[in-house]
C-alpha cells in the first residue's frame, strides 16, 4: 500500500521528520535512506508548447503500473491519475510548497540543458492530487508530501519519525497524531506530548495514542 516509507509511486512520498522530543534539543535535521526522491515529469512527452503540466492539466504514468515518471495527457483520458493543483518552475520538489492535502509531487526538469534553457516553465515542480480516492494526503491516510493536522506518525530511531495511517493499516502502527501545526513549540496545545518538525519550518505538535 501507500504507506512505504521507501517506495515511490503515484501515491507520493512518505517523508521523514525531524524529531523534537519534549525535554531535548531541536533536532537540525537529517538525511538517511527515506529521504525523499520525487518522481519526475518530462517535458518531452507534452502534447504541446504549453506550460508542462499546468494547472488544471493532468499527467499518467509512462508505463502502467509505474511510479517512477509521468506525462502530460487530457483530464479526459483513461490513462489520466491526476491532476495538476498548483505548478512551480522554481525550487525543489523536495521541500515543496503545494496545498495541504496534496498526494504526491512531480519533479519537472527539461530533457537537455538546451530544452531546459529555452523553455523555463520545462523545470521546477508540479503539486497533483488523484483523481480518485483513496487520498494519500488527506488527513491521516499516511502520505501526502506535507504533515498536516490529523496525520499520525510513528518514531524511529532518537530523531525521526515518519507518517503512517491512523487506522494502523501501514506497515507501522501510528504511536502519535498532529494535533496542531504551530510556529513555535511553546505555541502547542497542553496535551502534546511529542514535538515533529514539519514543512515551512514549523513545528507539529503531536499527542501520545
């Protein structure tokens, strides 16, 4: 299922969280094997001059059954799995500025270095959410590239954590769930019992379930 912390498909990414445990130092962050590689996009296959995957536009697999890259077809058609909600030409698909209940995140850049220069909206990133459920990024499902308010995580290791889905399908049974996303951690709820820092560098406060 979705819940994978080291496979990527069209479900998204699962992504690892820089952990801040009551009592301890913030975490500076951290890389390992779940880091996140975002599937890609290539202008190459666009049906035409347009923005590659534009808003409103909707991308399929390059093969049935694969994750690992997309391309632009018509909403319309029965290849198409989802839909593009908000489109980047700069910054990485890695930390990604997309809508909360995003899915999953395609990294765009052109074929060449040439393509690349030519056409500037031929790089960047692309936010997507499917075009049926199930939603991996809604509220506790256990993907999606952001952490949002609902989700569950579960630790692993002293530093990190990971999302997984509340209804303890996943892999790993959830030990916690976001009961706000705050900007500083002296701004969570009282019940909080663990501090996750998230996207946009702001701090999830989670309580023990």
């Amino acid at each position: 299922m979705r819940n994978s912390p080291h496979r990527i498909s069209r479900y998204g990414p699962v992504l690892p969280l820089a952990l801040l445990l009551a009592g301890c130092a913030p975490s500076q962050g951290f890389t390992g094997a779940n880091a996140y590689t975002p599937p890609s996009g290539s202008p190459a296959s666009s049906p035409s001059a347009a923005v590659f995957l534009a808003v409103g536009t909707c991308a399929a697999h390059d093969r049935v059954g694969t994750g690992g890259s997309f391309h632009q077809v018509s909403c319309g058609d029965p290849a198409a799995v989802a839909k593009v909600t908000v489109r980047r030409a700069t910054g990485s698909a890695a930390n990604p500025d997309c809508p909360d209940t995003t899915d999953f995140v395609l990294s765009v850049s052109g074929t060449s270095a040439a393509q690349a220069s030519a056409s500037p909206d031929a790089q960047g990133y692309a936010c997507l959410r499917d075009l049926r459920p199930p939603h991996p990024g809604d509220p506790g499902m256990g993907g999606g590239p952001n952490t949002i308010v609902g989700d569950c995580v579960y630790t692993e290791g002293p530093d990190e954590a990971e999302e997984t889905a509340c209804s303890g399908t996943g892999k790993h049974p959830p030990g916690y769930k976001v009961i706000a996303i705050v900007s500083a951690r002296a701004d969570c709820p009282p019940a909080t019992s663990l501090y996750v820092g998230v996207q946009h560098h702001k701090v999830g406060c989670a309580r023990k379930l």
